[in-house]
C-alpha cells in the first residue's frame, strides 16, 4: 500500500516539454502558440526525495498566470537564463488554461541573431520547446517500492524555451489536435533531459501518432542527445572529484546511466554530497554552507563586492553598508571569496592556481566585474549631458525596424463644420521620416595576469572612462548626422537635404552672428507653415554653434551680456539659449525651436536597453581571461525642417 499524499511547500525551478500549433504560426507577427503543459506525469529529482514521478496541477487555482499574462516571461534560447540578452528570443504575448492544458502564444524578435531560430521553427526543422517554471507547493505520496509520486498543487511558468531536444523525444511541433509521443521501443534512460525533467510519462490522453512520424529520425536524436547529457553529469562529476567522497561519485555516476538523471539534477544531487562531506569533517557552524537571504547568500556577497569595486574606482559611488567589508580587498582575496560562497573548499593559496580556479569554474567572480563595471558606468553616464541632447527631441524604439515619427503640422487644419453636419475624416502624409537605431559595441579583458598580480587598478582605469566614452560616441554619432553635406543634414524623404533656401530655413549667403542675421533667422523660422498652409509661429530656443563663434554666440544669447552703450544694446539677451560643440568645426550656426515643440532631429535607445549595456563572458581559447561587452542600442536622425534654421557663417 502507498503512503497517504503529504502536503509540503517547495521553491525550485524545473522544465518540461512543451508542443508548438503550427496552425496559429504568423510570420507577419512572427507569433505562434504552444501548449506549453498539459501535467503528464514526469521523472524528476525532488531535493530531500530524489528521483520521483511529479504531476502538474493544470486547474485555474493551482496554476499562477501572472507572469505570462502580464507579458513579462520571456522566450530563452535552452533556458539559458545566464546568458544575458543574447539568450532571449522574445516574450510570451498571452497565455490561458484551456480543457487542462496550458497555451501560450509567443512573439519572437525581429533582431538579427534570432532571425535563425524563427526560420528553423517556420520549416519544421526546430520543433520542440520546453517551459520553465517555479514551484511553491507539492503533495507527495510514498511508495512501497519504487519512486514516489509527487503532485505539484502550487507551481508558476516563468518562461518558454526553444530548445532542440525536449525530455519527451516524441514532443514536436504539432497542431493542437495531434500529439507525437516517443516510440515505445526508446528507453526512457535513453530520453534526452532538459534542464531538470529527466524523462516523460507515456501521456495516456493523448493522441495516436501521425503516420509521417520518423522514428528513426527521433531515435538517432535521442542516442545523440543521451551522449551529450552523460557528457555533461560526467562533467560535473570531474568537477566535484577530490571534494565529495570517491564512493559517493561511483554511486551517482551508477544512477546518471540507469535513472537518466539529468546534468542540472545530477549538479543539484553533487551540492548536496557536497555539503554533506564537509558537515561530516568540520563541527564549527561557521565552516557550514547556508544558501538564501542570509549573509553566506552568493548574490549579496558578489552585489556588496561590486558595490566596494565600484566605490574604489568611484569615491563618490553610494555603496551599500556590506560593501566595508571589503574596503581595501585585492582582487585575490575577492575571488577566494566568492568561491568559498558557491561552497568550494580548499581554496588554493598560490595566485595562478586560484586565478585558473575563478576563471573557469562555477565562481561568481566573472559577474563580480561585469557589475562593478556596470554601476560605475551608468553612474557615470547618467550624470553626463551631452550636447546633441539639448536641440534634439527624445523618440521610443521598441525594435531595430525603421521607425515612422509625426512632425509638426502632420495632423490636418480643422475645417468649418456646418450645422447638423459630418466632421470629414483628413489624412496624414504618408510621406514621413524613417529613423533606425543600429547596435554599438566594444569588448574589453580583465586577463589571468591581472588577477595573479592583483591588478585593480588597471580595471578601475578603463571602467572609469568607459561611462564618459560612451557618452562621447554618442555626442560624436549624433552631431557627424548634423554635419551631413556641410551642415545641411541628410536629405529627407522628398530628396532635398534638412537645410536648404527652398525651405526658406537657411541663409542665401553666410553671414557672422549680429542683430541683423540673427533677426533674419528668428523671422524665417516664426513664418514657417504646417502641411496645410497654417502659420506655425514657432519660437528659436537654442543658438548652436563650434568653438569658432562660441565667445559671440554668448554676447547675444547669453543674459549675463550687457552692452557698453545704448545704441548697441542687444534685442536677444537672455532670448536663446546658447550650445556650444566642437563636433561643428566650421562656421556654421543654428537656430532651433524647443524639439518638444518642432523637433529637427531625434535620438532614442530601444527600449529596455536604455544606455550602454555590459555582458561578461570567458572566451574561449584564452588563458584566463573574463571579456566584458559594452554595447549600445542608439540611434538618431532628421524628422522634418521646420524647426530650424541653418546660417553658413563668415
């Protein structure tokens, strides 16, 4: 007889399968749905159980939609959730429970490094997906011989995965009133895990496979895919030796080949030989490893470590209180750290060794840097107000397509509206400005010597500018647009440039800055007209101009200025605002109105990326080295004339 089921509260991210409709498949949206759960019964590792059968609850209160609702889960490349934005493919656009089953439609991005996967799940080539989720809560039910059985009553999806071989290798793209189970002559050890699920259940609702199924086809993938993953526990296994006993490694390689154990479950089973090795030689509680919220957590150690990095190469960073622990810390001992906080023991002493150690194992220390380097440079970006921001309006760009912006005086003149009478619909031009943004980026190494030789100072060097240099880039990006073709800009989608006498918005004749030109300018640029002939009687703000007029464009714009006599009293004191860039290396000056008003040109960042942006990884083929990523999602360009005006100077 079984034992009765036992109520108990759980916290773990596992995975399972999922199936894609290609019927719902848009490659307009580039959307497709996917029922990503149906609760078949799956073979997974149970902390504290071990291997046992776990089902889902697919009832509306036992699911918790939030997230996938909400539009925050995304859509990861293999649940590599430690691969920064590079792993995200797009996000989950709805969800709903429907007849027990889970469905979600998905919208991948229309970025350049997904553009592969999205052609591969269009032409059937990848068609198996699996779902990340997170459970609370679960009954289990012992058995007297056997795995138990494990009802999760409580569970959340936090996200949808394209991956090329689910634990289920029948579980393929598929409408929704078909299935594809695995053939009944694989054996499940000889199923392909997929982050924590080690094999699926046959799903007894489910319908009879197609007949164009090939078997052979899912046989040789689940025989490659089983390759791989005693590859992988075997991995983990040559990492742990030396740290857990030689008899508890036989016994967990003799379980990865006849239960199927998957390499994140066999990573969690060796932690936890891990941690009960080093209970069995120590008696002090200090010596023992505590993971979560208290001060042993590795995330608060690394956070309150970037935070005293940051401080080092930033006085005037506001670190957290932890982070004066490591006032004054090397980078050395900092590594040596941060792997006694991931739970490794004999940390070595010689500084190569422990170099080797941070650099390629499960250490934090790769993301120590990646976020120091991270608030020390948005510290510093954010503080920094480049010059093209002052006459250029702010634009959202939610992707790398060409964006369409209104201008002034697009929307339609109102018109006399007779009594009783209709209110005609009008138009606007189709003939609008496209901007794009386009992605920046620089890589920069902290090498296996820098850490031998506890170099912090060459980190905190190029981190400190990095912040200033971007911003710098940016400034130079925005004004080579400006300077386009002697000043005038580029051409705008009627084929003449953002500057020209047949747009009455520049001088006939260069002249220097005096009341007579800057009167000229102010009456050109208060007369111009909407598309509908209406006076727009806009107001000159900024007077932008280079180094070469700088001292005169302060006399007139500046309200400090005061003349020596009457007779050459200054109309414009304190009317414009005065910019100055050396980007602008000739004589040429501007009037521009405020851009929230009539804005010339626009600049923007896609959204959710907003400024430079830093990744870590360790490149391969190096000898010790973490490569730290800048990059930068920005872009910038002309949206309509009307709002300044272009003098050549003298």
């Amino acid at each position: 007889m079984a034992d009765e089921p036992t109520e108990r509260a759980a916290l773990r991210l596992v995975a399972r399968a999922a199936q894609a409709q290609p019927s719902t498949l848009n490659d307009e949206t580039r959307e497709v749905e996917f029922i990503f759960s149906t609760g078949a019964r799956a073979m997974n590792y149970i902390p504290g159980e071990g291997m046992c059968w776990e089902e889902l609850d697919m009832s509306p209160g036992a699911v918790r939609m939030g997230r996938l609702t909400a539009g925050d889960a995304p859509v990861l490349d293999s649940h590599r959730n430690y691969g920064g934005v590079a792993a995200v493919l797009g996000r989950v656009v709805s969800a709903r429970l429907e007849g027990g089953k889970g469905i979600a439609r998905l919208r991948f991005s229309e970025a350049d490094d997904v553009k592969s996967a999205w052609q591969k799940i269009k032409d059937g080539t990848l068609r198996t997906v699996s779902v990340g989720y997170q459970i609370h809560r679960y009954e289990i039910t012992k058995a007297e011989s056997g795995p138990s059985t494990v009802r999760v009553t409580d569970w959340e999806p936090l996200e949808i995965s394209v991956v090329p071989i689910p634990a289920d290798a029948g579980a393929t793209v598929r409408a929704e009133t078909m299935a594809e189970p695995a053939p009944a002559d694989i054996p499940p050890a000889a199923v392909p895990a997929n982050q924590e699920t080690v094999a699926m259940a046959d799903q007894p609702n489910a319908a009879p496979a197609p007949a164009a199924v090939d078997i052979e086809a899912i046989r040789a993938d689940a025989q490659r895919a089983e390759r791989e993953r005693i590859t992988g526990v075997e991995g983990v296994l040559s990492a742990a030796r030396g740290i857990i006993p030689a008899d508890v490694e036989a016994s967990l390689r003799t379980r990865a080949v006849s239960e199927g154990l998957a390499v994140e479950a066999a990573r969690a089973v060796v932690f936890d030989a891990m941690v009960q090795a080093q209970r069995q030689t120590t008696t002090s509680p200090a010596q023992t490893v505590r993971m979560g919220v208290s001060g042993d957590d590795p995330a608060a150690i690394r956070s309150a470590m970037s935070d005293a990095l940051a401080r080092r190469i930033k006085p005037d960073f506001k670190a957290c209180e932890r982070a004066s622990e490591w006032a004054g810390v090397g980078l050395r001992d900092m590594a040596g750290d941060m792997l006694r906080a991931q739970g490794e023991r004999n940390i070595p002493r010689n500084a190569v060794q422990l170099a080797e150690r941070s650099f390629h194992s499960t250490s934090d220390f790769p993301l120590l840097l990646g976020d120091a380097l991270n608030k020390v440079l948005l510290a510093d970006y954010q503080q920094a107000t480049p010059t093209y921001r002052q006459f250029m309006g702010r634009r959202s760009f939610s992707d790398f397509k060409a964006h369409k912006f209104l201008r002034i005086g697009d929307f339609p003149a109102l018109q006399v509206l007779a009594e009783g009478g209709e209110i005609k619909a009008g138009t606007i031009s189709e003939n609008r400005e496209q901007v794009t943004i386009a992605t920046y980026g620089r890589g920069v190494r902290v090498t296996r010597q820098m850490l031998v030789n506890d170099d912090l100072g060459a980190f905190g060097d190029f981190a400190a500018m990095i912040g200033r240099r971007v911003m710098d880039f940016e400034n130079a990006a925005a004004f080579t647009i400006v300077t386009t073709a002697s000043g005038a800009g580029p051409n705008l989608a009627d084929g003449s440039a953002v500057f020209t006498t047949g747009r009455t918005n520049k001088a006939a004749s260069g002249g220097v800055i005096d009341v007579t030109s800057l009167s000229t300018a102010r009456s050109a640029l208060r007369s111009q007209t909407s598309a509908d002939g209406l006076k727009l009687n806009l107001s000159p703000r900024y007077l932008l101009t280079g180094p070469a007029y700088e001292t005169i464009a302060w006399q007139y714009a500046s309200a400090q200025y005061t003349p020596a006599t009457a007779a050459t009293a200054n109309p414009f004191r304190g009317v414009y605002e005065p910019i100055v860039d050396a980007n602008i290396t000739g004589n040429n000056w501007y009037l521009f109105a405020d851009p929230a008003v009539a804005p010339v040109y626009v600049y923007g960042f896609l959204n959710g990326a907003e400024g430079p942006q830093v990744r870590t990884s360790n490149p391969i083929g190096t000898d010790g080295a973490v490569q730290m990523d800048v990059y930068l999602d920005f872009g910038c360009g002309p949206i309509d004339y009307r709002g300044g005006y272009l003098n050549a100077g003298a």
